[in-house]
C-alpha cells in the first residue's frame, strides 16, 4: 500500500461535473494499494498518517498532527501509484489490486479514520478524477507500508 500525502488548506475532488468530496485544512491522500495489502497494511497506514507530525506548532514545528488539529481527510484511490516503469515506455499497473480486493480496504481506511472522530471526504473508486489542492508548505510524504 502506498500514500501520497499533502498538507492542504482547501482540496475537492470532481467526477465529471458531480463534486464527490471536499475538505478544508487538513491532508489529501492519494492511495495505491496493492496485490497482497491486508487490513494490517491498511491499519498501519492509516494510523501512522493520522498521527503524522506534519503541521507546525506555534514556533513553526512540525510537532502536530492532523487528529491534534483536528484536521479534515480526502482520501482518492490512485492505482497509477503502483506503476512499474523499469521496463519500456508505457507503465505497467499489474502490481495494483484489483478493485474485489482493494474496495474493502479503501472503504475501511475512510471508515476507520472516521471512527476516530476525522472529517472524512473521498474520491470516487474506479472513476476517471480532477483533484484540486492548495498545497501548503508545500508539504509533501510518501508513505509505503513496505517500509513498516
């Protein structure tokens, strides 16, 4: 499983002309999950980006965390995070789960993190996306649960 997280002060995400998700202060995450990614994967990516120190304290810090700010939380699936680019020109996505497996686990991420009392917004499984952001900072992680 692999997240692309950014520390925004506004982002939304639109299906067509349809918005599907909005969000205030807080973090965008892009999703890729993968063949194999478990709920165990997926617990630990979601606790370690809740509780990751990413925005600054009152002395410019990173010493806070979206649950310490009370931060709001857009996830979007994005399965072109798991492309393999070794060989040739075109990207290869075979390594990205299919969506029998990776729907449950992205709905439990967005489900989870509103368990803990975040504001939750989210992307549109399957469908062709536009995310807009105001990143701030910019502040820009990755977080792959190969590295837990």
């Amino acid at each position: 499983m692999r997240a692309v997280i950014q520390r925004v002060s506004a982002a939304r995400v639109t299906v067509g002309d349809d918005p599907v998700g909005a969000i205030g202060a807080g973090a965008l995450v892009l999703l890729g999950i993968a063949h194999g990614d478990t709920e165990v994967e997926a617990d630990w990516l979601l606790d370690k980006l809740l509780d990751l120190r990413i925005f600054e304290d009152d002395s410019g810090k990173f010493n806070r965390s979206l649950c310490n700010l009370n931060g709001e939380l857009l996830v979007v699936p994005q399965f072109t995070l798991l492309a393999d680019t070794r060989k040739g020109r075109r990207p290869s996505f075979t390594a990205a789960a299919r969506p029998e497996q990776a729907v449950p686990l992205y709905e439990r991420m967005i489900r989870r993190a509103h368990d803990r009392g975040v504001r939750v917004a989210s992307g549109r499984f399957g469908a062709r996306m536009r995310v807009e952001l105001v990143n701030e900072g910019p502040v820009t992680i990755i977080l792959d649960s190969n590295d837990r």
